[in-house]
C-alpha cells in the first residue's frame, strides 16, 4: 500500500442502510412496519433465495442467500416481496445526493453502502454532528434507517459501520485497536471469507488480533500478497483513498443466472446462454468498452462450480462474438451432467478510448453501417428496458426474474441532474 502524499489525519465515513430493501418496502408500504418480511426472487421457482429481510424476520433465524422454503419453516408468518429494483435504485440515488451535498469525496460501493471523506470539510459541524444529521436526514426524508462508521480509513470506518445496527453511529481509533477489533473472531474481519477464516484457523489465528501480529511471512506463503495486506488491515493500516471515479473501475462485465430446474438440454443452455451474452453486451456498450478474454461459469446439480476462459487476440464487444466464445467453452468443458447454473463474462475490459479500435479492410463499413441501429437500440433499451419489442407479457416475466449479479452500472446516478 502506498501512502498518500497528504499526511493530515483523515476522517473517513462508512454508510450503510440497514436492512436496505426491506427498509425501502417498509417506508413504500408503512403497514408492513414490524412484520417479518423478506425481499426474494420468484417464490415459486427454485431460485427463490432471501435478499434480505426485516429485523423481525432475522429474528426468527431468515438470513440472506437462504432458500424461501427453509425462511418459511423457520418463520411461517414471512411476508415475502420480490425485488423492485426500480424503487431501490431511486431510493439510492437520492442517498448519495444527500451525502454529496456534504463533500464531493464521496465513493458508492453498493447500492446501500459507501465512503465519505470529510478531513476537509467545513460548516457542518465535528464528525459526529455531521454523522448524526446525515443519519437523522435519511431517516426523516426516507424513512430509511442507517449506521454509520467514523474512522482514519477506510477499512476501520467499514468496521465500525457494523458495530451497530440499526441507526448506530460508531468511532473506531487506531489506539482502540486492542481493546475494541482485535478480540474479534477473524472471519467477523472485512474481506475475511469463510475459506480464507478455515485457512487461517489452521495456522492458529483465530482472532483478529491473531492476525495482527502473526508471522508475515507464513501469511504470504499461506494467502499470497493478501496475506500481508490483511495483516495491514488488522493493525489499522489502510492508506486507500476515498475515489468518487472508482466506480467507473472495471476489469470485467459479467452475468449469471440460475435455471428454474437442472438441466441437460443442450438448446435450453444455449438459449439461456444468448440472454447473458445479451446483457453483457449491452452494458459493454453502455460502458462504452471492449475486452479480449470471455470467462464461462457452470455450476453443477451438486454446487461443484467451474470457470473457464479463452483469451482472444484482439478485442470484441459484439453479442455475436462473445457468444460463439462462450459457447465453444461451453461445448469443450460440460461434461454433460446437470446444470444448476450458467454465468458469462468479458474479462480484460478496457474503455475504448484507451484501446485502438482494430478492424480491417473488410469489416470497418459493416460496422459502420451498424453503429446507427446500435444507438438507437441502445437509447430505447436505457429508456424502456431490455426485451423492448417482446410482448409486455414477457418483459414483465423478465423483470420478475433478477439476475444473480447486481449491476452496478447506476451507482453515479446521484450526480446527474
């Protein structure tokens, strides 16, 4: 990690909504206020999973990624709701322009959650008065309740958000380290996941403060150059800035979808692959981007889980392309057993500005002529949605039917007027 040229302590911010959609539903319809209620994808189908639920629903055992049948067992009275992305994505927008309003330094990473950088910010008060009007403006205006976190960094501000929920408000300083994150069990650490927590158990970390002060060297041998990056971390050591572009970083552009039964039919997959390819290539465009690297993920009837890439010569953004990519992949590397699951990516993405466009002699005016149509199609598809000229029938179905990757395409709406 480098060190930013700017020594002045830092006062970073880490917001996030509690309970996000079920909070957006609740404020939408207040007489779902203090029920259990659940925001799933198609209850009837298998890939009905819990997004999130209320606190009343959590306190009943539903968690998020379980199944809709097993959050029913555990709490008959669930209310389930399905997605509105629509009414998520205004909700969002009008947070960030709330914090935006604060400081220009501000970095979405989620539809719900994100990073303020107040060292320099003036009129408002200290940090804790402007994280207490920042909460109270949310929930006033939204009814949308949020903790905040209030730290030197990054890292230390997205712990202190979790500290406490609902509408908490938590200081964490790097001199609190022993007494308030290293007792912490690792895998309650950001960026610890469950196969990295199993890892580190092995080699006796079992708390933070384990980590903190273990051997560098095994961490490296053990996790690789994330194994000193997460020491870092433990010990407070996090010099990432607030980037309010960050969220135009990208390397890759990917969509998945679970089937509604495991499936063997060769033209089902390859249909259902034609729809992911469909949504990658148009927010490639969107991006106005290009990549030379098509990644194919299968999951399995048994969860066991493959990806599988080929690297291309040049660059490509075409549907076409990436589809005759991801079925070759696809025709190489199932083994013909049950397919739970099919995601496609574009790997090595890079903004077309920053790329020399290669075509040749023989193709320049096909594309040419194209590029018309392209634009067209784009700005209907922005405005009314994918799928335009299918009947309403089936936009409707689509739009009943999340994808398994959120996009993230939105989280700069907050700066348009």
């Amino acid at each position: 990690m480098e060190q930013p040229v700017n020594s002045k302590r830092r006062v970073i911010f880490h917001i996030d909504m509690n309970c996000f959609y079920a909070s957006v539903e609740m404020a939408h319809n207040p007489e779902l206020k203090g029920k259990p209620i659940a925001i799933a994808g198609n209850p009837e189908e298998r890939k009905g999973i819990i997004v999130t639920s209320s606190y009343e629903a959590r306190a009943k055992g539903v968690k998020t990624t379980m199944p809709v049948w097993q959050a029913k067992k555990l709490c008959p009275d669930l209310l389930l709701m399905r997605p509105n992305f629509d009414r998520y994505r205004e909700a969002s927008r009008a947070i960030f322009k709330m914090l935006s309003e604060i400081t220009p330094l501000v970095q979405p990473v989620s539809i719900d959650e994100g990073y303020l950088d107040i060292t320099d910010t003036e009129g408002f008060g200290t940090p804790v008065e402007i994280a207490n009007y920042l909460q109270q403006r949310i929930l006033k205006e939204l009814d949308i309740p949020c903790s905040l976190g209030i730290a030197p960094n990054k890292f230390l501000a997205k712990m202190a958000s979790d500290m406490k929920k609902p509408l908490g408000i938590t200081i964490l300083r790097k001199r609190e380290l022993s007494n308030v994150l290293w007792p912490l069990p690792i895998e309650e650490m950001h960026g610890i996941g469950k196969k990295t927590a199993e890892k580190l158990r092995k080699v006796s970390i079992h708390t933070i403060g384990d980590l903190a002060v273990h051997d560098v060297y095994q961490l490296k041998q053990l996790l690789g150059v994330n194994g000193e990056r997460m020491k870092n971390l433990a010990n407070g050591i996090d010099y990432r800035i607030v980037d309010p572009e960050a969220v135009h970083d990208f390397k890759s552009i990917g969509s998945s979808q679970t089937l509604a039964h495991d499936s063997t039919d060769w033209d089902e997959l390859h249909q259902l692959l034609g729809q992911l390819t469909d949504n990658v290539a148009r927010r490639v465009k969107r991006k106005n981007a290009t990549g030379k690297s098509v990644q194919l993920m299968i999951r399995f009837h048994n969860h066991q889980t493959i990806t599988r890439s080929k690297t291309l010569q040049g660059y490509i953004d075409e549907k076409e392309d990436i589809l005759f990519v991801a079925k070759e992949l696809l025709k190489k590397h199932w083994n013909e057993e049950p397919v739970r699951l099919l995601g496609v990516s574009l790997q090595s993405v890079e903004e077309k500005s920053q790329v020399g466009e290669q075509l040749d002699l023989f193709t320049y005016r096909d594309n040419a002529k194209k590029e018309k149509l392209y634009e067209t199609m784009e700005a209907l598809t922005d405005k009314y949605g994918k799928d335009i000229f299918l009947s309403l029938k089936n936009e409707e179905k689509d739009k009943q039917q999340p994808r398994t990757s959120f996009q993230k395409d939105f989280l700069d709406d907050y700066k348009k007027p």
